[in-house]
C-alpha cells in the first residue's frame, strides 16, 4: 500500500501562509503611497512606484511567503496556482452610486413641536456637498480628502451650536422602549399582585401618569362641572373599591381580566380557565402555593362588584365625554376606545337572557378532520342563537363627521327656503336621527328618534335607541334605516342625509362594536333589500385602515398599552382632521351591543304536534291544568316555553281572548326525515302488511344478516334496510328474545296502523330478558304498552335482583309518560316500585334515599315528590310485619342524617387543631342528650340489614382531610360493630354508581361459578353534597410499602404459614390474587382514573380493592395514564412477574373479561339510564360516556382476538414507565404536605 502510486484526482490542499514574525525596529520609514491598480491583463507580481517629486521608483519582485510543491516546469506563477485552486475571484464595482433610501430609520416626528417648518425645510434640494470628485491619483493629501459616506442632517441641532441627542446611523434600525416610570413594580402594576410581596425593592403602585393634553381636558372639564348635591351612593362604592383593593384586579396567571371568576378555598381569586390549566400541572394555589384540592366556587360577589365598578367606570366616561366635547368632535376620542356600553340594565340582561336560557341556549361546533384528527385540536367556538335573544334591538348613534359646502349666493337667489334650513346656518346646527327597523322591504316597527340635544363644537349624540322589536323576531334581511334630519323652517322637516345598516353580516353573525356608516346627502334612508342609500364605506385611504385597527384594539385582538395608546390615538385625530377637510362626504359612526358570545341567525321553529302533546302531558303531570273554553284565561307557558294545548282527539277549545283559535296542522306531527325515504319504506312495508308476511322465512344468507343485526350492542343506530328486513321476517324473529328491541326500534311510531300491529304481535313474542327490558325503559321508547311490557318482567325478577337495578330504575321514572293521568295504573313503573318497596325493608329504605336526592333538583322535583307521596300512602295501607319498612323507620334514618350532616358541617368550621375536633365528636356522641349513645332498633340508611342500636364515642374519629369526613362506629344488635364515614361538601352519587356497577359485575362473575372475592364498600349518597361511606380496616399500598417493604411481607407478618412457599397461608393468596385480577378488568372497563398507590387498599386477610372514584371514563388528571393500574407492587405480592400466581392471575383476568363481555348489553343499558342523572363525568360527554364503556369491552372482535388484545393490555400496564415516575412524583408531594 505503501508503494502505490498518488491519486491525482483527490483534491488539492490550498496553499499555507507562514508569516515571519516582525522584529522591532527602530527606523521607521514613511509608507509609500497605494498605487493605482495594474490593469487586469498583467498577471506578474511587480509594480512601480512614484516618490514625493514623481521620480519613477526602481522595480520590485514580492517575494511570496507561500509554500507550494511544485514540479521541474514550473511554468506557470503562483498566483495563477491560487486562483486555479479558490476558483474565480470576484472584484467590488464602485460604479453605482448609494441610493437616499433611508427606509431603515424611518421615524415619526411627533415629537418635533414645529413639524410644519420641519416638513417644509426637508422638502428643499439640499445642495451638493461637493462638486468635484477626488482623483484616484495614488496621491496621499491627508485624512480630509477622504470621502464621507454617510449623509449628515443640516437642520441637526449640533450644526446651531446647541447641545442634543446625535442623530442615529442611517443604515441600522433601532426600536427605543422607554420606561416612564422604571422604579414602579410592573408585575404589580399588571395585575395588583407581587409575589415578593413587601420585600419588592420596586414601588407597588398602580397609578397611570399623564399626558400634559390629558391634565388639560381634566381641568377644564372639571372646571366646567356643575357643583350638584352629594352623592349618596358614593359610601357604598368607597366599601366595594376598598373590598377590591385587596385582590388582584387582574388574574395573576394570565394578566388579564377576570374571565369567569373563581375563589379558591384559600380565598384567592383567578380565572375559571385559568384555574382549571393550573391545577392540571399542579394542585397547588398560584399565589399562596396551598394545596386546592380541585375546590374551586364562583366568585359572585366579586363578579357583581366588577360589574358595578366597570359600569361606574363608563358612566364616568360618557359624561366626561359630554362635558369635553371637543375632546370628541372627531369621533375617535380616547374616552371611546373602551367598549361600548349596552343600554341601561342591557348588559346584566344579555348575560342573563343568554345564562337562563335552556340547554341549547350556547351550541358548540366543534370540526375537526376525520383524516387529520390526532394532530389536529381546535378550541370549541361557542356562540348564541338569535332566537333565543329574547331582548330589543338597540343602538347607540355616536357623532356625524363632516361638513356640508357653503350654499352659492346664486342658489339662494333661486330657492330663498334655502336660508332657513340649518345646516346652511351653522355647522353644528341641531339635527335628530330617526331609525327604524326593516325586513323583507317592509317596516317592522314605529321609527325611534333620538332627543333633543344642543350642539356647541361637533354633533356628538352618545345616545343609545331602543327598537320595538326584539332580536328573536327578526329575520336574516333585516336593517336599519337611519335618517338624519335638519329643520327647514317653521314646522318643516327636511332630510339631511339617510343610511341603511343590515344587522346581520354575510355569514349570518349579528353585527357588534363600532360601525362606520356612509351618510347619503339630501336623501331619506329607504329599507328596501337594493337599497340606495348602502352603508358600506367603499374607499382605502388610511384613516380606513386606522379604523380596522381601533376596532381590533376594542375588541382585545391589540393588546393595550397605555401610554401608547395615548400617543397613537393622539396622531390618529391629527390625521382625522386632515383627511374630514380634504373630503365632503359625511360619515356616522353608530355602536351596537357586545355580547359575550356570538350571536349567529337562527329562524324560530315552530313545536310539533308531538312536542305539542308532550308539553300538555307534562302541564298535568306538574299539576298544571290546560286551559280550556270554560276557564277562560290565557293558554299556560311551560318551562320549556311551549305554549299548553289540548291533545289531538280532544274537542278544539273555544276562541280565546281576541277571536283567536288553535288549528292543528297533521303534517306537523310526521319526522322530519328525507321523504323519499319515507315513502319508499311505506310502500314496501304496504306490500308486506298482508297475511303473506307470517308464513316469510329466511334462508341461510339473510338468516346470517338477521344474525348480525341481532349481535350489534344496545347503543348501535340501524339503517333503514336493517330496519325493513327486521319488518319483513318479524314474524319468524318472535321466537328469538333478542329480536325484541330490534324490531320495536325499526317500527314507525308515527304510523298508526304499524303500531296497532305491533302492540297485537307483542304479547306473543318470547319473554325477554332483564338487560333487554331495561332498555325498553329508556328514553328510546316511549310508548306506554311497550313499557308495560317490560315492567311486566321486572316483576318476575326477586328483591335482591331489583336491588341492583333499583338506582337506574330510579332514573328510568323521568322518561314515563302518562296518557291519562293516572299514575295509579299497572302499567306505571312507579306504581311497581312503590308496590315492590313497601313489601321489602332493604327496597323501602333505598329507594326513600334514592328519591329524596333526586328531590334535590327542580327539573323532576314534582314528579319524585308524587312518587315519594304515593309510597308513604302505600306504607301507611300495608299492615306492619318485621320485614317491611315503617314510615317511622323512614322518619328516624332522615333525622340521623341530619344530625350528622350539621355536625359535619360544624366541626369542618371549626377553627381548631384536629385533637380538638375529635374531643368535640366524642362528647357530643356521649351526651345522652342528643340521643345517639343509645337507641331504639334502626336499620342503617347506608346498609338496612345492619340493625344499629347505639354508637361507641371512643371509637370516634376525624380524619385528616379538608372537608375533615366523620368516622363513627354503631353498635349492632348481634353484639357486632359497624364503622362508617359521613363525608359533607362532596357529590358521593359518581362513587355510588361506580360500587353499583361492582356490585353488579361481581354477582354476573357468581353466576358463571367465578368467585374473585370481590368486596365493594356499601356508599350512600343522601344528598347531592353528602353521603355514608362503609369504612374498611385496610391499608393502601403506599404505606404497605414503607412499613414492610413488600405487600407479600404485609401479609407474612398478619397470616405466616411456613408450610407455603410463599410463608402466607393459601387462602389469603388466593383472595389477594382474585381480588386484583377482577378488580383490574372493572376499572379498566369503566376507565377508572387517577390511581395512585394510596387509592390502592389490601385489607390484612389479602382482600384488594379500590377507593375515590373522582375519575372515571378515561378522564384522568394525569397524563400518559394506563388504561389499566397493574403496577409493579402489586406483580411483587404475587411473587413476581414469573411466578405461578401470577400466572393463575391471567387466567382469571381473561375469564372475568369473557364473562363480561358476553353480559356487555346489561351494562351499556344501565350506564344508558344513567345520562339524565346528573353524574359529573358522564354529564360532561354524555353523548359519548356509554360508547367510551363499549370500546373497551372490544365488541367488534371474536373471543379469541378480544383475549389476545387483552393479554397485550396486560403486559403494557405492567411494563409502562410512566406511571411509575407519576407514582413516585406523588409519594413525594405527599410527603411534603405531611
């Protein structure tokens, strides 16, 4: 290798300079002048040089200090070697001269108090600064001949002897901030906060320094104010301004203005929004740092005194701003850069008519592409309906701009009335404004003019317009006909000029702010659709621009800064003035209301007659009489806003008041479906009427079709071909009990011979199940036979069944609808379930509890009142016997409650260490007094088969924690005691439904011979903000592993057994194993969140189970949580991922998923009654909260393809990373809040 020979086609090495180092000499000898350059075809290195007296200087070779290798021949220069090697070299061409562009270092003079001198001076030709180049000659003449490049400013205040700024380079751009006020704390000043508190070294003060103009217009403002009497409600604002001088006015985290205000429980306000973000990173408050617990409550006050002070605020602008008004005469004054004010009352009233509205009253659309949908999110745009905008339409009329032309002397001649209109008279004579509101070229109101109001420096009105027409009944077309009229002598009126406004822009948005409208002369403002007198302002010159800016600025799309802001505002009326003189046409600048969302055009739809019938159902159900001929009184308005009425079949009641009468319209009724669809399945379904159809069967490829159909989950929607093939072979299907809700779901209800046939083929059809009779008592079938049926199988079902069934049940009473009234027919579940109560003990007190929560709440009060009135009557006619409920039984558990819930609420208030409060709960359960040390039989309102009959004081406890929850243990009348919890201040329903949905799945798993020890806590909820929880003896995983390393260890230490491998005895291995494999596949099916290993309990005899169920359907405030909480401590109490145990724990984790899977219906129907109940995690998606427990169960596989699925879950969960930094990250914050 050594020996071959060198690759020439390897690029070449450039040259290396040596430089020799230079010694210090001491005879310094003067520099020759630069020579001229050498043409460019002389290529050698020599050059000649010229002496002072221009004697030519001997020639001299540069001795190179490259070294290059080169050959023999070396033929060519060396520099003719570099630049083969640099590649071409390129020369700089001084030929063209610099350009006077100074576009860098463009700036604004305002601050140049004679700009016009300034202007002027600058628009001279400047002369030359010299004439004659200098002569590249090589000649040395001194440090003056050289040329200067940069351009000096004559008018420079250096060039007059005056001291001064130096003027800045003209080719770097410079951008000066200047801080007014550098010793003031800006994060104080922002938002009334410091986190340095009073070790700030900066002052903390909130005042805004004046403009020298501004303390102008302030003095002779208050110079011109009238002294009037005291202001009484001055002490009132002093209380609300000194109030809110100890809270940040702005919201600490975002630095702006409070957008629904929340108060944590340390008394510190911040946005909702805001609040929300914070606590998902971390729970701590923003400001004091404690600890917030999710609590957050709407801060009403401070949002009422908000309110008030920003009203005072704009009152105090709008008359400043009549007092000044020459501070307003352009119509673009700072005092109208705030937002507009709505009418008087008009603000409170939007937010009200917006908030009182029912649920549609704010819609969220929310597109997101399906291709798209992981990497893109987009906000929800919420926005408001016109129709339900039940307010008037209004409009504040500004200022008018503009000045009309002197009239000829020669037109006067010609038309004397002319010297009596006004506006020839003076510029700012009186005028009025009349507007009136049209749609669909005709008038839809009177006019409404504006007052009487003299004007002294321009015509400023500030003057809201109330129309006699609200925004609700206005169609897309509408407009406004503004016209502006002039006096035109004795009695006379004429037209100064008119305008027209649509109030809805093109996309349909109601229109909002600042409007500036172009004002037609001489003409009245016409309402028609092609109108003549359009608004729109059709010319670009700036101040049109300027315009766009202001309104961004109003609307917070320019973020504000004061001081800025004046010194813009302030060149925007100077620029104003120039262009109103340079122009005659005449503009007028109108304000409309700001609402909090959009308000988007939407056409009022007229009830149909079904919702016509329901709204008189519910009226009688309500106990709310339909007015008829004989009452003589005006038709009742539900809430819904449905106007009562009789229903189809009855007599048509009389005129009422006005000659007006009631006509039904029979197409109202029928779906709003396509109708070609609808009259392509009469016609095949006609054909199919006839007694053909009971002899139809399928054969084998339509009978896999029926098949499939039969398979698909409570929740999927059928097509209309599934629907007529079901139809077509409903005969056949009678003798499947799965075809039932199937069939019932493609009927035509709307068709009455379609329901006659149903309602004779129903008794027929095989006796279903109970998942499938639960959802015949959804919100999906409202027909009364059909719920007859299915409360005619419940009736089959024993008690402890209905028990699991019982809170749906519950909830299944708001979908009944009763036909006559009579809510003691057989055919109401009510009626069964008051039957069924009364005969059972642990029925009667459940569903007593399970109806005074659902009192609660005012949407259904009337109806559980009813139902609560009619078990008390069936409790009072059943004779007593030891296994039925007593309505003093009844009385009794409500008393218990609230002496618990008031002594939880007392102690919680208590402003005392925890020792304390557990003395205080001690001694008020011993004092006889109270009667709780001991007491006549009870059955527990939490369990009413524990008979209690007295409480233990020593064994009383408070625990640790904010809402500081009760634990009290009662003694039972077989010996036993009974611990329980009382928790007030939180929703305990979420957790109850939870330990239902266990409860149930536990009972489905024994009946397949599957025991996995499971043992959910018995919870109650008595209210919608308290409960019983079971207390459990138990420690969570946690602690487990601090005391003993291991949960192995915990349970060797609390049941050793050498004969073992594992030193525990088998049976507590083998409730440790089960309990986690079927506690594992529930929560991974109902998406349980937030687990963490002190929400994980093992009891001392192995028994595992969760605990705060505040998280569910895949909500978690964790990210990156496992769909399933396997974690390695609990691999580790198996013996490891290896061992045997943990083998038998897979298998029995894929035979609970398998049994589960085939019960998938009863579930997802009972999840289904539940979306009207007013959970917190299914109200918050209840479209999807059911679907979200459907994907998991993984329906659309096969057995073996679920299994395997569900292996992997299984190895994913437990190798996952990041739930094992989560959990230590929350060990740690445990143990500092500790």
């Amino acid at each position: 290798m050594a020996d071959a020979p060198p690759d020439t086609t390897a690029p070449i090495d450039p040259p290396v300079t040596f430089f020799r180092r230079k010694g210090n000499r001491s005879n310094h000898r003067k520099r020759p002048p630069t020579p001229p350059p050498k043409p460019s075809s002389d290529s050698d290195s020599d050059y000649s040089s010229t002496d002072e007296t221009g004697a030519k200087l001997p020639t001299k070779r540069r001795k190179t200090k490259h070294v290059v290798s080169s050959s023999s021949s070396a033929a060519k220069p060396i520099e003719d070697t570099i630049t083969s090697l640099n590649g071409p070299t390129y020369a700089a061409d001084r030929s063209a001269t610099i350009s006077k562009s100074d576009d860098a270092t463009k700036r604004s003079n305002w601050h140049n108090e004679n700009e016009e001198e300034y202007l002027i001076r600058k628009s001279k030709p400047q002369p030359e600064e010299g004439t004659e180049e200098p002569t590249a000659d090589g000649v040395y003449r001194g440090s003056s001949a050289y040329k200067s490049f940069i351009k000096k400013n004559p008018d420079s205040v250096q060039n007059k002897g005056k001291m001064g700024p130096v003027k800045a380079p003209t080719n770097v751009r410079q951008v000066v901030t200047v801080d007014f006020a550098p010793d003031v704390c800006k994060d104080y000043k922002q938002t009334g906060f410091c986190g340095f508190g009073d070790t700030c070294k900066f002052l903390h003060a909130r005042e805004d320094y004046k403009q020298g103009w501004q303390l102008d217009r302030d003095w002779e403002v208050s110079s011109k104010k009238k002294q009037g009497g005291k202001d009484t409600s001055k002490g009132d604002e002093d209380d609300d301004d000194k109030e809110l001088a100890n809270i940040p006015f702005k919201c600490v985290i975002c630095k702006g203005d409070y957008k629904v205000p929340i108060v944590t429980k340390c008394g510190h306000y911040f946005c909702e929004k805001c609040a929300l973000q914070k606590y998902r990173k971390t729970p701590s408050c923003a400001i004091c740092g404690a600890g917030t617990n999710g609590i957050f409550n709407t801060a009403k006050n401070l949002q009422k005194k908000l309110d008030k002070k920003r009203e005072r605020e704009e009152a105090k602008k709008e008359e400043e701003g009549e007092e000044g008004e020459q501070a307003g005469a352009s119509g673009i004054t700072i005092e109208d850069r705030a937002v507009p004010a709505l009418p008087t009352s008009s603000p409170k009233a939007v937010r009200r008519e917006i908030a009182s509205s029912h649920k549609p009253s704010h819609q969220q659309a929310t597109h997101i592409s399906s291709t798209n949908q992981q990497q893109l999110h987009m906000e929800p745009f919420t926005f408001a309906t016109s129709n339900q905008l039940k307010l008037n339409v209004s409009v504040r009329i500004q200022n008018l701009e503009g000045q009309k032309p002197l009239v000829p002397y020669s037109q006067l001649l010609k038309n004397p009335e002319l010297k009596f209109v006004g506006s020839n008279l003076s510029p700012v004579s009186d005028l009025y404004i009349a507007v009136q509101v049209y749609g669909d070229n005709k008038p839809l109101g009177v006019p409404v003019q504006t007052a009487y109001k003299s004007f002294k420096a321009a015509r400023v009105w500030k003057e809201w317009l109330t129309l006699p027409v609200r925004y609700c009944d206005i169609p897309r077309s509408a407009q406004l006909a503004i016209t502006i009229w002039d006096l035109g002598g004795p009695d006379k009126e004429v037209p100064y000029g008119g305008t027209t406004v649509r109030l809805f822009d093109a996309d349909g948005t109601l229109k909002k702010g600042r409007q500036k409208l172009k004002v037609w002369l001489d003409v009245e403002a016409d309402g028609r659709t092609e109108t003549a007198t359009d608004s729109i302002v059709e010319s670009n010159d700036e101040m049109d621009r300027l315009e766009k800016q202001i309104k961004k600025h109003e609307s917070g799309e320019i973020p504000r800064v004061d001081w800025l802001d004046n010194l813009a505002f302030r060149q925007i009326e100077q620029i104003q003035k120039k262009s109103i003189k340079r122009t005659h046409d005449h503009f007028l600048y109108i304000d409309f209301p700001r609402f909090d969302f959009p308000v988007v055009f939407c056409d009022f739809e007229y009830p149909t007659l079904a919702a016509l019938a329901e709204a008189a159902e519910a009226e009688k159900e309500n106990g709310i009489a339909t007015p008829t001929a004989s009452t003589g009184h005006a038709p009742s308005t539900t809430q819904s806003g449905v106007v009562g009425s009789s229903i189809p079949g009855e007599p048509i009641p009389a005129p009422v008041d006005g000659g007006m009468m009631r006509v039904y319209d029979p197409e109202a009724a029928r779906e709003r479906d396509n109708p070609a669809e609808a009259k392509h399945m009469n016609l095949v379904r006609s054909q199919r009427n006839g007694p053909s159809d009971r002899d139809l069967k399928p054969n084998a490829r339509i009978r896999d079709q029926l098949n499939d159909i039969l398979k698909y989950p409570p929740t999927h929607e059928l097509n209309p071909d599934e629907k007529n093939l079901i139809w077509k072979f409903r005969y056949y299907l009678t003798r499947d009990k799965r075809a039932l809700t199937k069939f019932l779901k493609s009927v035509v209800w709307a068709d009455a011979r379609e329901v006659k046939g149903v309602l004779e083929l129903l008794p027929k059809w095989a006796e279903v199940d109970v998942d499938d009779a639960l959802e015949l008592l959804g919100p999906a079938f409202t027909n009364p036979a059909v719920r007859t049926y299915a409360v005619a199988r419940l009736k089959k079902a024993d008690d402890n069944e209905l028990v699991l069934y019982l809170l749906q049940l519950v909830q299944a009473l708001k979908f009944e609808r009763q036909q006559t009234g009579d809510h003691n027919s057989e055919s109401s579940l009510a009626q069964f379930l008051v039957t069924r109560a009364s005969e059972n003990e642990t029925l009667g007190s459940l569903l007593y509890w399970y109806l005074a929560v659902e009192m609660e709440f005012k949407r259904h009060k009337k109806l559980y009142e009813r139902v609560v009135f009619e078990f008390m009557h069936q409790l009072e006619a059943t004779p007593e016997a030891p296994d039925r409920p007593k309505r003093s039984m009844l009385a009794r558990q409500a008393t218990l409650n609230k002496t618990f819930n008031s002594l939880a609420i007392e102690i919680r208030d208590m402003k005392a260490k925890r020792e304390k409060k557990i003395e205080h709960l001690k001694n008020y359960i011993a004092d006889p007094a109270h009667g709780l040390l001991n007491f006549e039989p009870l059955p527990l309102p939490l369990d009413p088969s524990v008979i209690a009959v007295g409480m233990i004081p020593s064994e009383s406890n408070v625990f640790k924690s904010t809402l500081s929850p009760l634990m009290m243990t009662f003694k039972t009348a077989d010996g036993g005691k009974y611990p329980m919890l009382f928790k007030n201040g939180d929703d305990l329903r979420q957790d109850q439904l939870v330990i239902q949905t266990f409860t149930l799945m536990d009972q489905l798993l024994r009946k397949e011979n599957l025991d996995l020890k499971l043992s959910p806590y018995k919870i109650l909820a008595s209210s919608p903000t308290s409960g019983m929880i079971q207390f459990v003896a138990s420690k969570p995983i946690a602690t487990i592993v601090r005391e003993y390393k291991t949960i192995l260890e915990f349970l060797k230490h609390h049941y050793p057994d050498g004969s073992t491998r594992e030193g525990v005895k088998a049976e507590v291995l083998d409730n440790y194993v089960k309990s986690c494999a079927g506690y594992c596949v529930i929560t991974y099916i109902l998406g349980v969140g937030d687990r963490h290993l002190d929400n994980l309990l093992v009891t001392p005899d192995g028994f595992f189970f969760h605990a705060d169920f505040g998280f569910i359907l895949g909500h978690d405030p964790k990210i990156f949580a496992p769909q399933m909480k396997l974690c390695k401590e609990m691999v580790d109490g198996m013996g490891g991922s290896d061992s045997l145990l943990f083998k038998q724990f897979k298998g029995y984790c894929y035979t609970a998923f398998s049994i589960l899977r085939k019960n998938a219906s009863l579930i997802l129907n009972l999840w289904t009654l539940m979306i009207d109940a007013g959970i917190p995690d299914v109200e918050r998606e209840p479209d999807t909260a059911v679907l979200k427990i459907q994907e998991k169960f993984w329906l659309e596989s096969g057995e073996e393809e679920a299994l395997g699925r569900f292996e992997v879950l299984i190895g994913d969960s437990l190798n996952a990373l990041f739930p094992i930094v989560i959990d230590r990250m929350h060990n740690i914050t445990q143990y500092w809040k500790s």
